[in-house]
C-alpha cells in the first residue's frame, strides 16, 4: 500500500506541477500584455501630448492611423475572447453544480455495492483458510452487479468539474473496473468443475483494495453535501482501518492482522 500511496502522491504533484506551470504562463501573459498596452498608450497620447499639446497629439494619430485601427480591432478581439471564455466558464459551472446535485444519490449506489462485494470477498477468504473446505462450490452470497446510474453522474462531473475533481472521479472509475473483473473472477474461481488451488494472498489484496476505493467515494460524501472541500491527499492509515470496520473487515480478526501489515 505504500508504493500504491506514493504512486497517487506523485501524480497528485505532478498535475499540481502542471497547474502551477500553466498559471505562470497566464501570469507572464497578462505582464506582457499590460506592459505592451501601457508603451502603446505612452507613445501614442501621452508623450505627443506633453510634448507638442493637442496639434501633436492629432499628428501622431493621423500619422499612425493604421496602427492604431490594427490595436482597435485586436483589442475588440481580446474582449470578445475574454467574453467568450467566461461564458464557458459559467456554463461549465452551472453544469458541474447540476451533476453535483445527483452525486449523493450515485455515491450512495456505491456503498452499497462495496458493501455487498466485502462481503462476498470474506467469504471467500474464509472458506480459503478452512483446510476442510475444497472451495469446490459456489459462493454463498451472490456476485453483486456493478451499478451503471453513477457512471453517468460522474462522466459529468469530470467533464465539467475542476480538474482534480476530474482526476479523482477517473482514479475511481479505474479502481472500480479492476475491482469488478476481480470479483468476477473470484466468483469463477468457487466451482466444482474448476481445479482450484487455494490462494488467501489475492483475495487480501483484493479487500485492500476495495477499502481504498471505499476510502475514496467516502471522502465524496462531504464534498457532494457542500460542506467541505474535496481531499484529494494520499490516503491515510485511520481511514484505512474506518474502512475495515465500516465494512465488517475487522470481524475477521486473522484478515484485519494481514490488512495491518499491508498499509
């Protein structure tokens, strides 16, 4: 878990980076910009009007006429641009606070299904560490189906949310996929015509890892009510173990001991 915690706080500081890198160039931008409007406006009004009064002020209008219809028509088109820009930005944040609005009820759809998936991944470490158990018949409780409602709801949300919320839906998604074939494949794995050999190590990992997603879509729940900030920090020890006991992980004393070792 460790190398998983550091690979996510290198990406995080890596697009951090990338923010930061973009940010200075808007800034160097807008020096430019402002230095070069504030020579055009010295050279062209205020030095020939200081110098020779009114009639040189006209002359050097007249004189360069073009340059300064070119400075007009490309200061319209700055204008426009900006206008434009923010429009999309507007937009963009009334569609994000639209999806918002259905996150809670997407989040809620995946509690249920972590749930389900933690408990059918204990069973199948349980009947693992039984030496009496060939793990040659099905699973008492039934592969849960991957809801489908919320994968709307978040396409949304990255498409028109800030980029790190989009960063930290994705990483979801991603976990939420790799996790479903797992399960799909532990599933298979429980049948009497399969040589199976028993295997406790992949199905640990398997629960790590679906209390990090859990950890995850937990950390949601505050920033769908509007009443904080998304965290988007390396996932800590405390949330791992609130994750155990949220989805029954520390009933099974010798699995919650492995667990341990692992973050």
């Amino acid at each position: 878990m460790q190398r998983n915690l550091m690979f996510v706080k290198s990406n995080i500081c890596g697009n951090k980076g990338n923010i930061k890198m973009k940010n200075l160039v808007k800034m160097a931008m807008v020096i430019v910009s402002g230095l070069a409007i504030n020579l055009y406006l010295y050279f062209m009004f205020i030095e020939p009007f200081l110098n020779n009064d009114t009639k040189g002020l006209m002359k050097v209008l007249k004189e360069w006429q073009t340059l300064n219809a070119a400075f007009v028509a490309l200061l319209a088109s700055f204008i426009a641009l900006y206008t434009t820009q923010y429009n999309v930005r507007k937009q963009k944040e009334r569609d994000f606070i639209a999806s918002k609005a259905f996150l809670l009820e997407a989040l809620s759809e995946l509690s249920g299904y972590l749930e389900l998936s933690a408990k059918l991944l204990i069973e199948a470490y349980k009947r693992q560490k039984d030496p009496n158990d060939s793990c040659k018949s099905e699973l008492g409780n039934k592969l849960p189906d991957l809801p489908d409602k919320y994968k709307v709801t978040f396409r949304d949300c990255i498409h028109s949310g800030e980029y790190e919320v989009g960063e930290y839906l994705s990483e979801i998604l991603r976990g939420l996929q790799l996790h479903n074939s797992r399960m799909i494949k532990t599933d298979e794995e429980f049948a009497p015509s399969r040589t199976y050999t028993k295997c406790t190590l992949n199905t640990s990992v398997e629960i790590l890892e679906l209390a990090k997603i859990h950890v995850r879509i937990g950390r949601l729940y505050p920033f769908a009510r509007n009443k904080d900030s998304l965290d988007i920090s390396p996932i800590k020890p405390d949330e791992m173990i609130n994750s155990f006991s949220n989805l029954y992980i520390n009933d099974v004393d010798d699995l919650r001991k492995v667990l341990l070792e692992k973050i």
